[in-house]
C-alpha cells in the first residue's frame, strides 16, 4: 500500500495506477522548473483523494504561480509545507489547516 509519494510531475498522478489511490498520506512535489500551474484533471485528483491526504509538500517549484485551487477543499491535510517557491509569499493556506 502506498502511503508516500516525491514525485517533480503532477502529471504522474493521472497514470492509471495512481489515478484513484486512496491510501496516500503524503504527497511531496518538488524539483520542477517548468510547472506553471496545476491542470483541471490535477486539480479534480486532489479533490478525489481528499480523504486520506493528511500532508502535502511543494519544494523547489521556481516558475510555479499558483497552488492548486483545490487545496481549499482538502480538510484531511494537517501539514501544508512550501519551501523555495517564489509565490509562496503571497499564498494564504486553507482555513482547514488552521481548525
């Protein structure tokens, strides 16, 4: 059962594998010049596996200029952690972290 996933491309969790995990605790995104912004289907992924999710990472996203619209939603996330990316400044963590 996965529980643990560092992964540089949000792309990945629309594999077929990852598509509808529901066991995953923590989720690390790290290391992408490139990501801009998260997808709709990205975003829809977040809002699927809600549940479980308790913590989420971003690091090392230097031309990212927003986190995902669904972070609002994900209640289950205790931990939000951001380090080293440039918007980072300007992002009000969800309400649901703070309860």
């Amino acid at each position: 059962m996965l529980s643990d996933l560092s992964i540089s491309d949000p792309l990945v969790l629309l594999m077929k594998p990852l598509r509808s995990i529901a066991s995953l605790k923590r989720l690390s995104i790290w290391s992408n010049d490139n990501l801009v912004s998260f997808a709709n289907e990205e975003e829809q992924w977040f809002l699927e596996v809600m549940s479980s999710l308790s913590e989420l990472q971003f690091f090392f996203l230097k031309s990212l200029q927003s986190l995902p619209s669904s972070l609002e939603s994900l209640s289950s996330v205790q931990i939000l952690s951001i380090h080293n990316v440039p918007i980072a400044s300007g992002v009000t963590k969800p309400s649901s972290l703070f309860e």
